[in-house]
C-alpha cells in the first residue's frame, strides 16, 4: 500500500529545516546576494543543527539520515537561498564518493572529522573544456613510486576556495576515456595547487566558485577511492544519489516562488479587485502547484529507491530535469505575476529568477538528464 505521508521524524526534520531557513536564510539572502560574500558563520550554525553532511553514516559519526530525510533538507534549505543551499550540499557531493567506494580506513579519517567540526570540501571534477563530456577530462593522475601525481585544471568548482577537502576526479590515460577515471582525495594545502579568483555569476552569488590548478601534486596512494580506473562507476553512483539532492533544491526555490506570488497575487490591486481574482493569474498560480506537486513526487521517488537499495538512475535524472526546468519555469511567471515590481531587486522573485537558471545547469544539465533517461530506456529494452 502507498504511503505519501512522512514519518513523525521526517515531520520533525522538516520543521526544523524550515524554521532554520526562514529564521537565518532569507532574513540575510538579499544581503549575501548583493554583497557576493560567503556566509561561512551562517554555515557553521547550519552544521551545529545538523543540517549538513546528511550522506555521513552513524558508524562514522554522522546523524544517520535516509535519502528521503536528507531531500526533505535540502528542499527547504533551499527554500530559503538556492545559492545558500548549493554551498551546503557541496559537502555531501564531494564527501559521497568516499561513502560509496571509500575504504573503513578512509572513512574514518576523512568522514568523521566532517563531524567533529565544521569543514567544507569540494567535488573537482568539470574542467575548462570539458562539461556535460565527463569521460573526457584531461586532469592526469600518474602513478609514481608510492604516490600519485597530480597535473591539469579544474573550473566552477563550489567552496573552492575555503575547502579542507578536495575529491578529484582525474585519469591516468585521456585515450581511456571513462575507463582510466580515477578518484583522489586532496588536501588543499598540498605544493602545488593554486586556486583561482571567485567567479562573479548572475546568481548563486554568495556560494564561492572557483577555478583549481593542479601542478604535479603528490597525493599518496593510500587516497584513492577504490582502484585506478573505478573512478567512472564511483561518480556514475554518487549522481544518483545527488541528484536527488539537487532536484530537491529547485523544488524548494520553486515553492518559495510559489508562495510569494500567491501572496502577492491577493495583495496586489488591479482593475478594483486583487488580481488572484483574475483568471490569467490564476492559471499562472495553477500551473506553479502542479509543477511543485509532480516535482516534489519524482524527488521523493528518487530518494526513496535508494532507501530501498534500488536503481534509481531514471526517476532521478527525471527528478532533476523536470525540476530544474519547472523552478525556471515557476520563478520567471512569479516575475511576470509581480509584473514591474518583481524586476527589482528590491522584491524576492528576481534573485529566485536568477538562482534557478543554474539548476538547469549544473550537476549534469537538462539535456544530459534526457540522454541519461534515454539510455536507461533503450538499454533495458
């Protein structure tokens, strides 16, 4: 029998979560937005609620959360500040490859002091050349004595610049394509690393990105996740669990979007009535609902087949792409609902216009989430 109801400890999760986004995130949102500063105390008091490092088991000192509990997180985080919210899930993409194919002995080295204090790391794995082409990366990582080196360039990569903990993804041969993948945790401090500038960006502003230069960087053997070559399988794993994650995210900035203009729509005044009383508003309003209705039920799905130990591949890179697409959606008519007032900045709905569009974009575009369905489909057919 199906059950859309949450448990008592989701319930509790979720209201936590929510409160922690309306009291501390959109009280301060505009402000990091327009200043483009990181928020790092802000963070910190997220981390002291519990509500970073969702993917770390209890075994390794984490809370123990499910995948369902942890989308429940990241959606009102994000309801909050997208751009917040990226930064905080920055954590569990980078620290999943290390829970999914990370030894016991790498798990409690690099998880648990995730959990002792506040840290952040990054996931290296877009280059300046190479996107949506993942196999194609040229950062090398060669084999040398009882170490691995380093070589080659990595860009957009979230919490760059105030990461304890780089997990990079490199290869020992580029001619291998996504069979000489490789995965490598990195201490930022290591010689040889320069880490660039943070880019200025339309939006997500205040979540740092940066590009990342690697020159012959020596990382002992003991840091590679799984073996030479595991590195595709190890990333393809931990996309299904962070998709999810990101989907969540556009379903929460959805909502918020949702919300403001349904507030708005019965505030504002036009020809003698309040224009929620106008039916072009009304279906703007109706068609916001059923996107965040079927957005957050693909979300759900997504989480709950990994709960289950099942391939969640499809339902999550529909998850994304239909949320991502939807959010974009949801936020550009709360703009046009707002009309005027919702191109100033001095109005919520033009920043959440500008944080969605990179929804669309990052952890895996829209367009890589249909080649991604369609190759789950025609494969198992």
């Amino acid at each position: 029998m199906m059950n859309f109801e949450y448990t008592i400890e989701q319930k509790e999760i979720r209201e936590m979560a929510m409160k922690f986004a309306r009291n501390e995130m959109m009280t301060v949102a505009t402000e990091f937005d327009l200043s483009g500063e990181f928020p790092k105390s802000l963070f910190e008091k997220a981390w002291s609620h519990g509500l970073i490092n969702t993917c770390i088991p209890e075994e390794y000192g984490g809370v123990g959360f499910s995948a369902v509990d942890s989308v429940i997180i990241s959606e009102c985080l994000s309801y909050g500040c997208m751009g917040m919210n990226s930064s905080i899930m920055s954590n569990d993409l980078a620290l999943l490859p290390i829970v999914i194919g990370g030894t016991h002995e790498q798990k409690e080295k690099f998880l648990r002091p995730f959990t002792e204090s506040y840290k952040i790391a990054s996931f290296c794995l877009t280059e300046p050349g190479n996107g949506s082409d993942a196999a194609g990366i040229k950062t090398t990582i060669k084999k040398d004595g009882d170490d691995f080196i380093v070589n080659g360039e990595k860009m957009w990569i979230t919490n760059a610049g105030f990461a304890d903990l780089f997990i990079l993804y490199g290869t020992s041969d580029p001619s291998l394509k996504h069979k000489g993948i490789t995965t490598i945790i990195i201490d930022p401090k290591t010689e040889g690393i320069v880490i660039g500038k943070s880019e200025k960006k339309m939006g997500h502003r205040c979540s740092d990105t940066r590009g990342i230069t690697f020159n012959n960087v020596r990382v002992p053997k003991e840091n590679i996740i799984g073996k030479v070559g595991d590195g595709w399988a190890i990333a393809m794993k931990t996309l299904d669990h962070s998709r999810p994650l990101v989907a969540a995210s556009a379903l929460g900035g959805a909502q918020c979007a949702l919300d403001h203009s349904v507030n708005y729509a019965k505030e504002r005044v036009q020809f003698n009535t309040a224009i929620a009383n106008h039916q072009a508003i009304q279906f703007m309003i109706s068609n916001m609902v059923i996107k965040v209705e079927a957005s957050r039920l693909l979300v759900t799905k997504a989480a709950w087949l990994l709960d289950k130990g099942e391939s969640n591949t499809k339902v999550a890179s529909s998850a994304k792409a239909f949320a991502a697409d939807a959010c974009m959606e949801i936020c550009t008519d709360a703009v046009q609902i707002y009309g005027g007032y919702g191109y100033s900045v001095e109005y919520p709905v033009e920043k959440l216009m500008r944080d969605a569009k990179l929804i669309q974009i990052y952890e895996g575009t829209s367009q890589i989430q249909r080649i991604v369905i369609a190759k789950e489909i025609f494969s198992r057919s």
